[in-house]
C-alpha cells in the first residue's frame, strides 16, 4: 500500500517546461493547477448561475443565490450592514476555499487546501488587509482593541500581552485548523481504503463503513469553508467594531 502521504506531493505537470528564477522552481504544479480549476469552476458556476434570470430559478440559480444568500447572511449577523463592501471578497474566499476542497474529494485529484504553505498565505493576506482596514477606519484608535474601554490599569500590563498575542496568532490558528482537518481527513481515508482494498471479498462490509466515511468527508470539506469564512467575518467584525 503506497504512503497515505504520497497523495500530498506537489509535482511539476509533465509536459510543461521546467521554469526558475534565482534558483526558485516555479514550474506549474498540480497544486497550482487544481487552484486554478478552484477559480474557475467558482467562476463557472456563477455565470451559468446567473446566464438565464428568472423570477422561478431552475437548480443552477437556486444553487448561485443559495450559496450567496449562505454568506451575505452570515456577514450580516456577524459584522452588520457595514459588511457590504466586503461582500465580494469573502464570498470569494468562502468559494475557492469551498472549491478547493470539494475538489480534493474527486479520485486522484489534490488537495491544495491540505498545505499549510496555502492556507496560511491566504489567512495572512487576509489578516493583513483586515489590520489595514482596522487603521483606516479608527487610526491609532485600532490600539484600543488590545486594551478594552473601563478595563483596570492594574491589569493592563497582563491583558495587553495577552491580547496582542491572540490577534497575531490569528492567521497561525486559521491556517492550521483548514490545513490540519483536510489533511488528517485524507489520510484517514486512504488508510482505511488501503486495508478494505488488502481484505479483498472480506471487506464488504468495511467498504460500506468507507463509502459513509466518505460522505462524512464531504460534509467536512464544506464545514471547514464555512468556519474558515465565519472566523474571517469575526476578525474583520473586530476591526470594524473594535469592542
């Protein structure tokens, strides 16, 4: 049985010149590829989804509006009506995550979302613009979000290290919680297929246990888009807010 890791490589597409630059290997990969399979399935889906308007959806529009329905809401309970010019981009976030997930779920497809290295350049860049967002609004007020309104001087010096601390640990926790459940959901699943493939007749059962599995898997994938976007809407709603 090949290592469950294996599935994870990222490996030069073959075929495609090799590409560097200052000793960097930035050839095309086939994490870069099911990236780009991510936009543009996200990207499809939403033209076919609003080709034909009609006032009685058919199954591609009730998906479109469902899905974007989905987020608006959840920015609109989180951080207000002021979540609107964000709108756009955390319901593209929720999408290539969403995408890339789902994606990862086909056979000997892969599973951008279980690097680290992509989850967490998409969780800092969105830290980031959330910080600068933070700034622009309040100035150096943004600081008062380390040291709460009313809170005792004399516990100052321990809540504000501890404050600065979690806000910056922010895009660590977001990165690993996607990066840490869709890796551990794969190789749990291929270890299992593994051993029912090794059981030949003897695994029917077992099989049927990984079909449900399997099912589980996909909830999964959709689970951890959703809390990946709901944790960004209440980091962006603290840099709206404050406290």
């Amino acid at each position: 049985m090949a290592s469950p890791l294996k599935q994870f490589e990222i490996l030069p597409l073959e075929g495609l010149p090799a590409f560097s630059i200052g000793g960097y290997n930035l050839s095309y990969t086939n994490s870069a590829l099911f990236m780009t399979l991510a936009v543009a399935s996200s990207v499809l889906l939403l033209l076919l989804a609003t080709r034909k308007k009609a006032l009685v959806p058919g199954t591609l529009q009730t998906l479109g509006e469902g899905v974007f329905r989905f987020v608006d809401n959840m920015m609109t309970d989180i951080i207000g009506k002021e979540a609107r010019p964000f709108l756009p981009l955390i319901f593209s976030v929720f999408l290539f995550v969403l995408m890339g997930n789902m994606l990862g779920m086909l056979p000997y497809a892969f599973t951008f979302t279980s690097h680290i290295i992509v989850t967490f350049g998409l969780a800092a860049f969105l830290f980031v613009l959330i910080t600068i967002t933070g700034f622009v609004r309040h100035g150096l007020h943004f600081f008062s979000l380390f040291l709460p309104h009313g809170t005792p001087w004399f516990v100052a010096p321990i809540l504000v290290p501890i404050e600065v601390f979690s806000y910056f640990i922010r895009p660590i926790t977001l990165s690993v919680r996607l990066f840490a459940n869709m890796m551990a959901g794969h190789v749990l699943l291929k270890v299992v297929v593994g051993f029912v493939a090794m059981m030949g007749l003897g695994g029917v059962f077992p099989l049927l246990m990984t079909v449900a599995f399997i099912g589980f898997e996909f909830f999964v994938a959709f689970l951890q888009a959703f809390i990946f976007t709901l944790l960004t809407c209440v980091y962006l709603k603290d840099a709206i807010h404050l406290h």
